[in-house]
C-alpha cells in the first residue's frame, strides 16, 4: 500500500451518498484485498470506504480535470479510423474479397 495517508479526504464514488463531502483521515488499511482508508466524521463516527473511492487513489488516466471521465482513448479512436478505412475501401472494390 502507499504512505500512510493524512489528513482529509473527498469522497469521489459518484454513487456514494457523501460524495463531495470531506472528512478526516484515521488511518489506511487492507481489508480483504482492497486499499481502504478509515474516515472519521464528527456526527457519523468513523467508516471505511475503499481508497479508489477517495481523491487520495492513485491518478487515473481516464479521467478529467472535472471528475468526468472520457469515453474513448486515442489508440481506440485510431483503430476505429483504420477499421472505417478498410470497409470504406473493400466497399468500393479496393481490397481483394
């Protein structure tokens, strides 16, 4: 697992009812194979919640600087325009059927 987590936290999970909320830190841990960092709130007392959840996961590069994410990436995108090539050029007889 990375350092020992400090400090606060935003929970990100678009799902999760506190997302956008932050709340302290107690300390990080593995439980049952996922990174997970205990939080602690002055009226819901401390939870857990998997690391991945948080801002403090590791960058993800499917995502954006405003938490969406994109859809395709640009080697996919570059697959797709040379599959759009083929087709396009077998329809018009360019390719040996």
């Amino acid at each position: 697992m990375p350092s020992e987590p400090s400090g606060w936290a935003e929970i990100r999970h678009p799902f999760h009812p506190h997302r956008g909320q932050r709340f302290a830190v107690i300390r990080a841990r593995r439980i049952g194979g996922v990174d997970t960092v205990i939080l602690r709130d002055p009226e819901l007392g401390s939870f857990a919640v998997p690391r991945e959840w948080t801002d403090l996961a590791a960058p993800n590069s499917t995502e954006r600087v405003d938490g969406s994410t994109q859809r395709l990436e640009v080697y996919a995108l570059c697959d797709l325009v040379a599959l759009i090539d083929a087709v396009v050029a077998r329809s018009r007889g360019g390719l040996a059927k």
